[in-house]
C-alpha cells in the first residue's frame, strides 16, 4: 500500500485508537460492569473500525482501481475490492 | 446503465421477485400473521434486495470503474461509487 | 402481530412505498438509466427497507420480549429475536 | 455484566486476539503491505468484531431483557437494547 508518510501515520494512530478502544473494553468485562455500557463500547470500536474500513477502502478505489497504471492492474485491483465488499453487503 | 438485453430480463426478474415478496409481506401484515413471521419475510426482502445491490455494485465496479473509457470516466465512476458504499459500511 | 389498526394500516402504507421505490428502480432499468441512477434508487429502498425493519424489531422488543405474558413466551420471542439479529450482525 | 467467571474469561480472550489482530494490521500498514492485505486484515478485525458483538447482545436477550427480575428491568433492559441495535440497522 502505497501512500505518503502523513498517511500512514494517520493510519497507525487511528488502529492504535481502536486498540484503546478494546483495552476500555476488556477493563469493563473484567470489573463486571454493566451489560449496556458493555454494549456501547463495542459499539463504538465497531463505528471505528467501520470508518477505518471506509477510508482505506475508498483510498484503494481512488489509488488503485482508478488511477491503475493498467488496465490489467485495474481488473485486478477490482477483482479485490469486490472480493472484500462481499464480506460487508450481507 | 448500457447492459445486454438478457441482463436486463434478469435484474427486472429480480427486481419483480423482491415486489413479490413485499406482496407476501403486505399480506401478513394484513391478516395479522405473527411478527417473528413477519420479520422473517422482511428479513428475507432484505437479503434479496442485498443481493441484488451486491451485483449491481459489482457491475458497476467492472463495467464503469474498471473499464471506463478514459482517466476522468474512472473517477467520476469511482466518486459515484464511493458514495453509494458511505450507505452500507456504518 | 396485534397491533392496532392504525399501526397496521402505516406499516400497510409503508411496504406499499418500498413496492412504488422498486416500481421506480424496474422503469430506471427498463429505461437504461444511468448505472448510478440505478445504485441510488436501490439504497433508497435499501434504507426504506432497514428503517422499516427496525421498527418492527423494535416493536417485537417491546410487545413481545418485554410484555410477554409468561417467562415461557419471552423466552421464545427473545430466540426469535436472536434468529433475525442473526442476519444483520454479519 | 454478570457472568461466570469462564464467561469472563472467554470474553477477555476474545477481545484479546482483535487486539491481536489489529497489532498485525498495524504491522502490515507499518511494511506498506499491499492494500488487498490491509483491507483483508481489516475485514478479518471486523468480523471478529461483529461476532463478539452478536454474542454480547444475544447473551444481554436472554440474562437482562428474557429473565429480568421485574417487568420495568425488562422494560430498561429492552430500551438498551433497542438503542444499541440501532446502531447496526443502517
């Protein structure tokens, strides 16, 4: 995955984001608390993840599918994006 | 959407299926069928409808992104499909 | 499902507005609309088609989980509340 | 959230290998992998997300909203878990 320095950095901190998002999470099953706020916490590392999923495959559209060197490497990239969309429109 | 005449025979084959299945859904609403009834014909419409928005989408991918005739028909079919995937991964 | 009359007849009202969306998507088809036309007539009825299925999840929540008669009948529309979760939680 | 303390346990060590999953997300971005990888990761992350998720709300049916104490726990229980669902049926 081709893509500048800045990008990747901001990649790396909203991963290392969910990961705090998880640690919440595992501090609330393990002091037993309550079911709802449970809930509400992998809701939120859910939307997180989600919103990651979004950015990185709408930057693969865009870098990979699009501006393709060819028309092959297009094919190609389409092929995966279409192998990964299958795990989402269910 | 240039497709081939026995394509579209299929996606309004698909399209009259799903309206089916809305008929049978008015009906059980109508004689006050049970709700996990009513649920499971609605979350049948809904896998179908799934279906077909995963192979339209998929058409689309291979069709207007990926064999787009010049640089800016890929971009305008890539943003298109951006868009229209900001409504599933939430 | 009991439900009122005037419930019935909004969700009757409801279905019959998903039917008019397909109706639209068919003449969009027939007509070889352009393919993202097409896309965004189906997310609408995609959404129109969640928002709806929400609702009666919800009321299934709240009539028959919550107000269930007898521990035996909340019981089994919890399961059956389980069975529909399954297929959106994917 | 009361449960056994094996219920506990295999919450932890689930919530534990996203985490791990998500260390190789990072890793992958890190070495600039290919995007198809990344996204694969990211989809792997998500499910497994979205299991843990289908597990929490099913056991939250049946120990909060099935067998509450009283009929206004289930009633706050069934809330929750309306609110919490909303966030999926987009």
């Amino acid at each position: 995955m081709k893509h500048s320095i800045s990008d990747k950095k901001k990649l790396i901190t909203r991963i290392n984001r969910i990961k705090g998002q998880l640690a919440a999470l595992s501090t609330a099953v393990e002091a037993e608390d309550d079911c709802y706020k449970v809930m509400q916490l992998l809701a939120s590392c859910r939307g997180a993840m989600n919103g990651l999923m979004t950015d990185i495959v709408n930057s693969h559209i865009k870098d990979h599918v699009v501006k393709a060197a060819t028309k092959q490497d297009a094919s190609d990239a389409g092929d995966e994006l279409i192998e990964i969309l299958g795990s989402f429109l269910k």
